[in-house]
C-alpha cells in the first residue's frame, strides 16, 4: 500500500515537471511565432500594392491556448455552442480554429458564406476580389453596408469580418485571380470556396485546386436556382471531370443580365460555408459525388448522386500531364470563349453607317424627324423603364412581329404615298440585341434601320442623367 | 410508358417555362426497350419548341447539361444507352455559374 501511495506522489511530480516543461516550451513558441509574423510581415511589404498580403502567410498560431484542450477561455466562451454539440464539440472547433479557408468572391454567395466562416472561428479566412462595391449588388451581397459602395468589395467584407470576430486572421487579397497569382494565393489555404459568378472562373479554381491537391466547395446560383457541391475532395471528382467541354457563351447566363433573387444565393453561400466547415472541422460527409439542386420557387431541395472521378480527365485523370507549369500557361478565356470579369460584352456587327449615338437620334426628335424607335428588349425589362412612344418588340419574336414595324412606319410618313419617310431606329439595354435587330432587319429588306450605340446605357450616360439604368 | 421529365437550370425557357411535364413516351418501332438516346430524340420532336441547340450536340446532350435518370448522374448507368422503365424520372439540368 504504502509503495503505491510512493508511485502516485511521484507520477503526480513527473506530471508537474512536465507540465511546466511544456507551458516553458509553448511560451518559446509564441515568442517565435510572433517574431516570424514580423519578419514575414515587414519583409515582403516592399513588392506588395497596396499593402494587401500577397505573400506566404505564417501558420496559424495556438498561442493563446492556455487550456489543456487548446482553447483559450475566451474561445470557450465564444464558441460555447459549438463545443456544446456532442457531434461537433472540442475537438471539430479546435480543428476549425487551425484551419485556414479561402473564399474566392465577396459576392452573393460570399457574402453569407464569409460571415459564417468568420464567425465560426476559422483560423485564417482569405478573401480575394477585385470588384467594388455597387448599388445594385446590395439586395444580395449582404456584406457590404452602403457606406462601402464604390469601396473595394475586400476592404468591405473584411472590415465586417472583423467586426464579428476580431480574434481571427483575414486575409485580403485585392485581385482579380488569374493563372499567374492561382496557385502563389491558393496554395495558402486548406480549403478554397468558389463563390464567382462565371464559367471561366469556375475551370481555373477547379484546375488550381487539383494541381495543389485542395478540397473546392463549389456554389453557383441565378434566377431562382442553386446548385452546390464539393470537388476534388478525397479522390472524388473535379470540376472538368463533370463538365470537359465549356458550355457555349449563350448557355452563360449572367445575373445582371437575367436577374438572381437575393436569397438564392444567400442560402447557397450559407451551405457552402457548411460544407467548407464540415471538411475544415472534420465532421460529417461532405458533398462529394453528389450535387444539391435547389429551386426556390417550387421550395424543392433534390440532392442527386454524381459521377466520380472520370479515369479521363484532362486535369484529374490517371494519365494526366496536366501540372502546375501547364495551369500557368493555360487559357480560360479561350477555353471557355467567355471572359474572366462578368463585363458585358460589347459586340460590334453592323457598318458604322447603319449605327447612331444616343446623342445624335436625341438631335433627330428635337428636330421632329418621323421615325419609329423599336425597343428590342424583353417585355419584362421594357416595364422597368424604356423611351417614351418606343415599340417594344422583343428580339425573340421580332420575326412574327414585322407588319408592326411596317404598319407603324406608314403611320409616321409625313406625306401619304412618300416612300423615303419616317426613319427606322432600334434599341436594346446595351447595343448588343439592337444590332442582332437590325441585321436581320437589313436582311429582312428594312435598309433603313439603325442602331442605336450603347443603347439605354449610352442614353442615361450621354442624354438622360435622370433616365433610370438597372 | 409513363415518365416525368423535369427541366432546369434555364433549360425550361426551351419549353415555354414549364418545368415539369409529364409524358407518355411510346416504344420506337419494334423495340422492346426504351432507351435515354430514344428519349432525346423524342424530347427534340415534342418538347423542345426553340433554340434547339441550346439542348442537343449531335446525338446527346449539349456541354454543360447535367441528365439525372431516377437523381442518379446517367454517366452511371450508362448515358444514352440508359434504358429507361415506366415511372422514372429523368432530369435535365443546366449548370450554373453565376453568384
């Protein structure tokens, strides 16, 4: 008995010793950690713009811990809920607080995404973006708050990141990703999320995440329908294994071309935050070889099984060549025919003698010509704002509808009988579709029409600073 | 034989907007099977009403078209060679990409 009151005394001792063994070595760390921090952060300042970190970020510290389970009081507090979970608890949270994800748009899906990310308690939370924040992006990009428009979208959701949970690194990165920063960015984190909003995007992030062997959790949502999954996530499949030829530009729909009801994305950015805490914390199953289709209208959810890993695949195949070397070189745009920003694009079809600005037909209604204006938009847009006395026949039916441009022009003839009378003008939203108009017009033996150049746009820009753009 | 056909992703604006139709798919001409590649051919005729080429590349689906039979990827069992039974489900989706 009194040997083993002997043993207890002296494991209670060894485990003293060690203790205060280790709580001497941790502090030696955090000394260290912070002195990297500042090397790493003065060194590199130099080549950076803007002062947005650009470089090798130090791995997440654990100084703070001063609880056995690595937590910090404060960290108990504060993620109490999430420790509260049986099936979460201590050990997902203190997984999730060595993590590091990078969030590729501040969007409509990474607006929620980022903000439950930050609050979560995710180590180090990346952001990169190069667009500003816009009026027309408030009614989903809930990050930003109005006294950011015209601000750049990063600065903005990184301030509200930080005002959630200032215990956190963000890292902002005020860029447009291309292939020659990808891989230098995204090698950075464990887990990227694509939250952009094109095809072009959507490849390089899915190409980048396999080169360097990180899970993608991949979001996308327009008009009233969502779809999510994971990539490249523990042998399942990419991007390219789903989809190895691009879709034609015309089956890319753009939101502010077809519209996106606020929530569509918000709800999609909030599970791509999910899934990217699931895999972060390492709980639960993650979307892998399955995609979730969500459409808000019916108010259905449908989670379908996909393929796995195609053995073929360009990027992810097994007899693949594709490496970090060839990533860099490739050509998305190309690839994909579409470009890497969301900017409209501005088509020039017909001769400069069949097209007029917005300022010069202005000209002709203020010296009364007689002329017809066929507004070519769809019904739905034409009802937000158009000209007045145009005619609103949309592109898509402008075929059947063609007595009415004809019987509309003998109208406006000044003189019974007069064959070279009223003028023949068309617009649209942007001056794409009015020039679409009026080639199959010419073709259709009215040589009279003309273009309008940047059509509505061209009109508040240059004539009408009141006339409301959307 | 009886099958629900569903689109989505922007694909029921080749369908005049309707998502889901319910259909009666007669069997080809002497054969005892309905396959996806028979199917295809007969949404073309029946249901496809403009842009044709927005749904059809050849003898399949256009690049970006997801085709689920029962929300099961039809690479799974077997794309266009996927024969079909009464009641399935079968659905074409459009991939998205905007946010």
């Amino acid at each position: 008995m009194e040997s083993n009151g002997d043993d207890v005394a002296r494991i209670l001792r060894d485990i003293e010793a060690l203790k205060d063994t280790k709580a001497r070595i941790e502090h030696r760390i955090s000394v260290l950690e912070a002195q990297l921090q500042e090397t790493v952060s003065l060194a590199p300042r130099k080549q950076q713009n803007d002062g947005v970190c650009n470089v090798s970020c130090p791995p997440i510290s654990a100084a703070d811990a001063n609880l056995a389970n690595g937590l910090s009081s404060d960290s108990v507090y504060r993620y109490s809920r999430h420790l509260l979970l049986p099936s979460f608890g201590v050990q997902a949270q203190s997984n999730l607080l060595k993590s590091s994800i990078l969030v590729v748009g501040a969007g409509g899906l990474g607006s929620p995404a980022l903000l439950y990310l930050a609050a979560c308690g995710v180590g180090r939370l990346g952001i990169v973006d190069h667009d500003v924040v816009e009026l027309n992006n408030m009614h989903r990009q809930v990050i930003h708050t109005e006294a950011y428009i015209g601000q750049p979208k990063v600065k903005s959701a990184a301030a509200a990141c930080r005002s959630i949970n200032s215990t956190i690194q963000i890292v902002e990165h005020r860029e447009a990703l291309r292939t020659s920063n990808a891989l230098e960015i995204l090698s950075q984190y464990d887990i990227v999320i694509d939250a952009t909003d094109n095809a072009p995007s959507r490849y390089m992030i899915s190409d980048c995440c396999v080169v360097l062997g990180k899970p993608l959790v991949s979001g996308a949502a327009l008009g009233l329908e969502g779809q999510l999954t994971v990539y490249n996530y523990k042998g399942g499949p990419c991007y390219r294994c789903l989809f190895p030829t691009p879709p034609p530009t015309t089956a890319c729909q753009r939101c502010s071309d077809s519209g996106v009801l606020g929530v569509v994305p918000g709800i999609i950015g909030c599970l791509q935050a999910l899934e990217a805490i699931k895999i972060a914390a390492a709980v639960g199953e993650p979307l892998s070889g399955r995609m979730l289709l969500f459409d808000a209208l019916s108010a259905r959810i449908r989670i379908v099984k996909i393929r796995g890993r195609s053995l073929q695949c360009e990027v992810c195949g097994d007899n693949t060549t594709f490496n970090q070397e060839h990533f860099r070189d490739f050509n998305y745009e190309k690839f994909t025919q579409s470009p890497l920003s969301t900017s409209p694009p501005k088509l020039n079809l017909i001769a400069a003698e069949s097209r007029i600005t917005s300022k010069e037909y202005k000209e002709r209604i203020v010296n009364g010509e007689a002329h017809v204006l066929v507004d070519v938009r769809p019904e739905h847009h034409y009802e937000i704002v158009s000209i007045p006395k145009s005619l609103n026949i949309p592109l898509a039916s402008l075929e059947a509808r063609l007595p009415e441009i004809s019987s509309a022009l003998k109208e406006k003839q000044p003189h019974e009988g007069v064959e070279s009378g009223a003028n023949l003008y068309v617009i649209c939203r942007r001056g794409n579709d009015s020039q679409r108009a009026v080639q199959y017009l010419h073709k259709m033996g009215f040589n009279i029409a003309k273009d309008i150049v940047g059509g509505l746009e061209s009109w508040a820009h240059d004539v009408d600073p009141n006339f409301p753009m959307y | 034989m009886q099958l629900t056909l569903e689109f989505g992703g922007g694909l029921e604006l080749l369908c005049q907007s309707v998502k889901i139709h319910n259909v009666n798919v007669d069997l080809p001409k002497g054969a005892e099977k309905l396959t996806m590649k028979d199917l295809l051919s007969w949404v073309s005729t029946n249901l496809i009403k403009e842009r044709p080429e927005m749904f059809m590349k050849g003898e399949s689906v256009r690049p970006g078209v997801l085709v689920l039979v029962n929300d099961c990827d039809w690479e799974l069992s077997g794309q266009l060679d996927t024969t079909l039974e009464e009641k399935d489900v079968v659905v074409f989706i459009s991939t998205l990409h905007g946010g």
